[in-house]
C-alpha cells in the first residue's frame, strides 16, 4: 500500500494503534510484577503503564489527559515525529521495513519481554499477535 503523505507518527496515530500500544503496556507491566514475585531476589524495579509514564514525563506537552489515545496524539514533544516510511515514485510512500521500530524494538523490547513472560507464566496474547505480524513482513 501506497500513501500520498508521510503520517505523523503518534499525532495521525489510530485509535487501533494506540489501544494495541496500551495493551503491550498493560502485558509487560503484568510480566514485571510476576517477576517481582517469582523472583524477589532480582530487585527488579517496578514499571509504571504507558499512560501514567507518559503524565509523569511530558504533562505539561500533553494538551488532552482524557485518555492514552488522546495523551499520545496531543503531546506536543511527538508532535514532528513521522512514521518511518520511504519516498517512492510519484511522491508517494511506503513502509520503510528497516526502521528501528521492527528491526530493534521488537527485537530487543519485545521479544525479551515475552520470553520472561513464558517464564512467569504471564498470558502475552498482543506481544503474540505483534510479534506474528512482525514476523510475516
């Protein structure tokens, strides 16, 4: 699929998208508190969800707290980040597969992630269906 315009990364992001993005967040806070139990001896630090971390970093960016869908589309600091797409003919644009968005996050984020989750027994059923998907491209 073609697009005629470069989409801004989080302030053109879906509804879909950003409810997948609180669902990995909501996984990996569950895998996080199962380690702290499982493995009390780690020390791990406790991590907060994406909506509280995004208040407690950038509120005064944020212009509407209602929601994560609306935190994320109205923080002014992601206001000029651009989705990684690449320029083809007729000005058109097309995912750019190589981004550190597949290439490393899912890689080094994810991926890890959901290994420890397998190993504290956390159900992973986004993590599953984003790493099946990235998988697939």
């Amino acid at each position: 699929n073609q697009l005629v315009q470069n989409l801004k990364f989080y302030a053109d992001a879906t509804e879909l998208g950003i409810e997948v993005m609180g669902k990995l967040s909501e996984e990996a806070v569950a895998v996080s508190k199962a380690l702290q139990e499982t493995c009390p001896s780690l020390n791990v630090v406790p991590i907060i969800g994406i909506y509280d971390w995004l208040l407690s970093a950038y509120d005064n960016k944020i212009a509407d707290k209602t929601n994560l869908y609306t935190a994320v589309r109205s923080n002014e600091a992601y206001a000029q980040i651009y989705h990684p797409l690449k320029s083809v003919e007729g000005g058109r644009f097309v995912p750019d597969f190589s981004s550190r968005y597949l290439t490393e996050d899912i890689a080094f984020g994810l991926l890890p992630t959901r290994g420890i989750a397998e190993i504290v027994k956390v159900p992973t059923p986004t993590m599953d269906t984003v790493i099946l998907w990235a998988q697939k491209i």
